[in-house]
C-alpha cells in the first residue's frame, strides 16, 4: 500500500461539545470513542472513506487551546453558494461565524468559516475544486 495521509489529531476541552459540533455542522459523524486514565478520544469521519478527525480530550485541558486558527484551517466541500450561506446563517445565528460568505478569486471560490468550540477554524467552500 501507498503511504497516505489517515488522520489529524487535534486537542480539545470539551469532548461532547466538539462531537454535538462537528456532527451538526459537518458531514463527520464519530466512528469511535474510548476512555483512558489520561483523558478521552473520539475519532470523527465522514461515511465515505477518507481522512479522520481525531479530537482529544486530556484531563488537564480545561480551556480551548485553538490550533487551526486564525488562517490555518479545515475545509468542507459543498454543493452550491446558498449551502454555504445557509451554514454562514446557521453560524451567525449560534455565534460561531468566523468569516462572512465571500467570493474569492479562482481557485478558491465561495467561502465562509465557522470556529468550532475550541476555536479552530473549518471553513465551507463552493467551486473549490481540490
């Protein structure tokens, strides 16, 4: 087998909140969830096989530690420029808008972001095509 890119690990305060946010506003659904003496895991992925979120919950993280932010982000895929300001809407009604819909010069496309509970950034985009 070819290497590939699997998954991105990244550290979380709230592990239930996280998982209720990405499977609301993403097509991540959780695939596994385990407890240890250290803290708790959650792996996140969409049905079709591709890479995994892994969200980590330590026991000393009681505050959000953002990773992907301000710039540094992940990207959602959508059908259409009214999907992305449906989300944009949704998130400016649950105050978790990070970027205003907004059209970018080729290759970039439509865009918005909305900051997860941990402030890390996810941004949703149409006519990107990667």
């Amino acid at each position: 087998m070819a290497p590939r890119l699997t998954h991105l690990a990244l550290p979380c305060h709230d592990l239930d909140a996280t998982i209720a946010w990405y499977e609301k506003y993403t097509p991540l659904r959780k695939t596994h969830h385990r407890q240890d003496p250290l803290g708790a895991v959650a792996w996140l992925s969409p049905e079709e096989l591709g890479i995994v979120l892994v969200f980590i919950q330590k026991n000393e993280t009681p505050k959000p530690v953002p990773i992907l932010a301000p710039l540094a982000h992940l990207g959602i895929s959508l059908d259409s420029t009214d999907q992305v300001d449906e989300i944009a809407t949704r998130g400016e009604n649950e105050g978790c808008l990070a970027w205003e819909p907004r059209q970018e010069s080729d290759p970039v496309g439509y865009i918005c972001a909305l900051s997860d509970p941990d402030g890390n950034l996810v941004e949703f985009s149409y006519g990107q095509e990667i």
